[in-house]
C-alpha cells in the first residue's frame, strides 16, 4: 500500500521534471519570443519575488477565498436543490430533463445577467461561481437518489423510519460517493469562474494581476500566476480526495 | 427489556391445521395477486397461530417471494385480506419484520454492523444509550459480538445474514418472515443459523413464516409446512410437522418421522415438477 503510494508520487514528479525540461529546451532554443514566453528560471525567479514581495501573496488568498466561498454556497444550493427534486420520482421526471439541457450554458449566460443585477462587485463574481459550480452537485444528489438499492426503501418502511430520517440515513449517504467525486469538479469549475469573474469585474485577486501582468507584457508574472493557479487545483482537488478516501472506508474495504 | 412478547410459546393444537379464528396471529383470507392480466397468486387462505413456524415450500415462480411480500404488507392483494392480529395489514409495519434473500442489497453498505443494527432503533426513537445496549445485545445474540465494528463489505455472507436477522430482532417484530434466507449459504453455516433461529423464534415467542427450496430445512423448521402449486400459485397441501423440539441437527434428521415427511413432501414437489 505505502509502496505502492510512493512509486505514484515518484512518477508523478518524473513527469513534472520531464515537462520543466521539455518547457526550458523550447524556451532555450528560442522558439517562441522571450517576451511572451519566459523559461521555468525566470518564472521561478518572479515566483519567488511576487510571493515573498507579498503583492502577489495576498492576491493568491483572495482568489482562494472567493473560490472557496463560491464553492461552498454552490454545493449547499446543489445538494439542497438536488435533495428536493431528488426525493419525488415524479419531480425528478418532470425537471431533471430541463436541467441536462440548462448544464452547459449557465456560467458564461449568467454572467450578463449577473452584472446587469449585481453590477461589477464581489457579490456578483460570487453568484456566477455558484451557479456555474452547483451544476456537478445538483446532478450528482439527483443521480444518487436515483439510484439508491430500491430494497433499501422496502427497508426504511418495514422499519418506519420517517421521510427525514430516509433522506439523512439512507439516500444521502447512499448518493454521497457520488457527491464526493461532484465536490471535486464543483471546485475545479470555482477556480476558473473565480479568476474569470476577477478578470472581468475587475476584483482583486490572481485573475486581475495575470490580466495585468500579460497587459504590459510582464510575461514572467503571468506564468507565476499560472503556476500557482495550478497549484491551487492540485491541492485543492488532493484535500478532497483525501477527505473522500476517509469518508468512503467503507467503500474501499470492498474492492 | 428488549423481547416484549416473553410469553411461553404457544403451540398451535395437534392436528388442528387451521387455529380457531379468533387467535390467529396472522388471518390470509382468500387472497389473489395479479399484475395486470397475468394471476400470480389465486386464491390462498391460511391462519397462522401465535408462535407458530410456517414453511412454505413449491417450485420456482409458483409465488412464495410474493406471498411473503405480502405478508409484510410491501404488495398489496389484488382481492382478499391480510389480517395481522384481527387488524387489516395496509402497509409495511413494524410488527411485521422480514429477512431478505439478497442480503447484500438490504444492509446499509456505509453502516457497521452495530450502525446497521442501530437502524431499526433510530427508527422507533429509541435515545441513544439503550441504543448501545440493545444493539451490543443482539449482536451478541446471533454471534456478531466481536463483529461490531465491520463494514457488511468486510463480512462474509453468513456474517451478512446474520446481521439482516439481528436488524430484524432489534424491531421486535411478532411475525418473523423469512425468504430463503440461507440460500446462498454453505451447508454448516446453514445448519448453524437453522439452531440460531429456532432458539430466537423459542424465546421471543415470534410468529414465523419460512419460505425455503429445501425439503429438509422446512420439516427440521416447521411445525406446519405449506406446498404452493403454481399457475397461479395456491395451496395445494398443508403438512402437520409433528417432531419434538427442540430440535437437533443429528437427532430431528434421523427420527423416522422426519423421513417419513421427507419423502411424503418429494413425492408431492415432484408431481409439480410432472
Ligand atoms: N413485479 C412483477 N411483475 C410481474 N410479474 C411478477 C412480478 N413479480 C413477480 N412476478 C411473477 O410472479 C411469479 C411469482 O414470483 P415469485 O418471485 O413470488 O416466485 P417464487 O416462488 O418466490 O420463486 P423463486 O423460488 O424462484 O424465488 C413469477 O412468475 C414472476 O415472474
Ligand atoms: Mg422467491
């Protein structure tokens, strides 16, 4: 297990080397012009000064904070939305069609919409990351209800348990594998609708400095930006998969 | 206490097939089931007395899963009615518990075996220290003791059932309904549970009704075992088990009575086989 554990993380960080070699030939070999395409050095270098120097620190916390705000207001409005329709077959029936269709349009309709009400404030990139990102989280607490084990119900009426106890004993637990995995796309869509909302509203934050930086050609700061951006996907989407190999034991226990 | 029906276990008359009306347990009365055109069960009547074992036995598809689904009140009768204590039974109740084949599919695969005991209790509101107690009790009770804190995945199939029927002892059912149970169990393991049910059913005083494929378990179970004949299913011959209990595995099986039933109930199933 541990052994098996480590020789992943020893490939996975001999492909990142192979990719930083592979991005300092082509930049050595000056394929493409220095000016937009700096090498891993000189990244590293504007890395080092934009996080110790504190301007670029400080922007990395406020694109995190809204990510995750807009993260947890969509997965509350997801799963609550999702246990609602969830629990009646027939609304189920009724709306989960309209939802598919609705699913690939809503971050970037939403946007006109959102700042025509909320004008361009931090309440309005907070509400296109949360309706961008309940999508997975609706559609997984549909889904999940859905399909629970149907004896499970034949269970919870020969037992009597009441229609709350149902959706908190049974269904939800039931729908949570698939909720977990939600959880986790929920918070890839939150950091790119945080740094598109940041760029258009023009809010403080990683969006905004990487808009800036590539405005006055300061490439070395963009690909910082980029850089920790990335960053903060891999970590993000490893605190949950760890939190989800935690909640489903009793999953993993069966394979 | 946790077995609220302690009363000595009343046994039905000798010889008397049907119980006089007014203490049946559970009173079928001309029941039918049909999906759509199609009639699946025709016409059964049966009263079972307080205490009492029933086995039901018949081949594949003559009904018997249907007629314990209604029993439980998870189908409805097409006509006819099911009485559990004088009452008509609308609905699944929790006086009525029912062990499914499929343990598998009816155990709570993100709950302990204690959290999946623990269920049946958070059902009725029991508060949460008599929970632990009750819950440790019929684990003990049905060898589970040590086993308290395993996944179902972590369980063999034994281990699996047996934590099924400990969930349905935890909701003091007074009828017990069982469908094929051990099935899908090896032939020790079968003979094990057969002992660890009969002691449950001898000192809850349960009503029980036991639908099984296997001759032998339904005479070495019953005290009366019901042969259901197909299209559409209904009863075609009730056979009094008269064999002294308790029952033993190498005893029952040798006494001549037992197969003398043995064979009196091949002969009867394989005139349904033609
Ligand atoms: N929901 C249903 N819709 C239509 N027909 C059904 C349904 N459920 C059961 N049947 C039919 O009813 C008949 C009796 O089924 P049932 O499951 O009660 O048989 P069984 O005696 O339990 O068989 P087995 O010994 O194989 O478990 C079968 O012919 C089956 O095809
Ligand atoms: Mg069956």
């Amino acid at each position: 297990m541990k052994h098996f554990s480590l020789r992943k993380l020893f490939l996975g960080c001999g492909a990142l080397a192979l990719f930083i070699l592979a991005w300092k030939l082509v930049t050595d070999a000056k394929l493409v012009s220095p000016i937009f395409f700096p090498g891993p050095e000189r990244t590293y270098a504007a890395l080092v000064k934009g996080l110790s120097g504190g301007a670029m620190l400080s922007q990395t916390l406020e694109t995190v904070q809204r990510m995750l705000l807009g993260w947890l207001l969509a997965s509350f409005v997801g799963v609550f939305l999702g246990v609602l329709i969830g629990v009646s077959r027939r609304a189920r029936a009724f709306i989960a069609p309209t939802l598919e269709l609705l699913r690939p349009l809503p971050a970037s309709a939403m946007i006109p919409i959102a700042i025509a009400f909320l004008g361009f404030s931090d309440n309005m990139v907070l509400v296109v990351i949360a309706f961008g990102a309940l999508w997975p989280m609706l559609l997984a607490t549909i889904h999940g209800f859905a399909a629970m084990e149907p004896r499970l119900y034949e269970v919870s009426a020969l037992l009597g348990l009441s229609r709350a106890q149902v959706i908190w004993k049974l269904a939800l637990p039931s729908a949570m594998p698939m909720i977990l995995a939600s959880l986790r796309l929920g918070l890839t869509i939150s950091l790119i609708l945080a740094v598109v909302g940041e760029m258009l509203a023009s809010r403080q934050g990683l969006g905004q400095s990487i808009l800036a930086a590539s405005r006055s050609f300061r490439s070395p700061d963009l690909f910082a930006g980029i850089v920790i951006l990335g960053a903060i996907g891999l970590v993000g989407s490893r605190l949950l998969s760890f939190a989800e190999r935690r909640l489903l034991r009793w999953q993993a226990v069966s394979r | 206490m946790v077995v609220t029906q302690l009363s000595t276990r009343p046994r039905h008359g000798e010889g008397n097939s049907t119980p006089a009306s007014g203490e049946a347990r559970i009173r079928i009365f001309d029941v039918t089931l049909s999906y759509g055109s199609l009639q699946i069960i025709g016409g059964i009547s049966l009263d079972i007395a307080p205490g009492e074992t029933i086995c039901v036995i018949g081949p594949s598809g003559c009904g018997k899963t249907t007629l314990l689904r209604m029993l439980a009140g998870l189908a409805r009768p097409t006509s006819g009615s099911v009485e559990l204590d004088g009452s008509v039974l609308g609905g699944p109740n929790r006086s009525v518990a029912i062990v499914f084949q499929d343990y598998g599919k009816a155990l709570l695969p993100w709950r302990t075996a204690a959290g999946n005991v623990s269920l049946a209790l958070e059902a009725r509101g029991c508060p949460g220290a008599e929970r632990l107690a009750i819950t440790r009790e019929m684990l003990e009770k049905i060898g589970l003791g040590r086993h308290a804190d395993k996944y179902p995945a972590e369980m063999s199939g034994g281990m699996q059932q047996r934590l099924q029927i400990a969930r349905c002892l935890a909701q003091e059912p007074k009828v017990l309904l069982m469908d094929e149970p051990f099935g899908a169990l090896d032939a020790m393991t079968r003979q094990a549970l057969q002992d660890e049910v009969l002691g449950l059913v001898a000192t809850t005083g349960a009503t029980m009704v036991f639908v099984t494929h296997d001759l032998e378990e339904a005479i070495y179970l019953g005290d009366r075992i019901i042969c259901l004949q197909p299209n559409p299913g209904r009863v075609g011959r009730i056979v009094d088990v008269r064999l002294a209990r308790p029952r033993n595995q190498l005893l029952t099986r040798e006494n001549p009575e037992f197969l003398r039933l043995r064979r009196e109930l091949y002969d009867l199933i394989k005139d349904d086989h033609q």
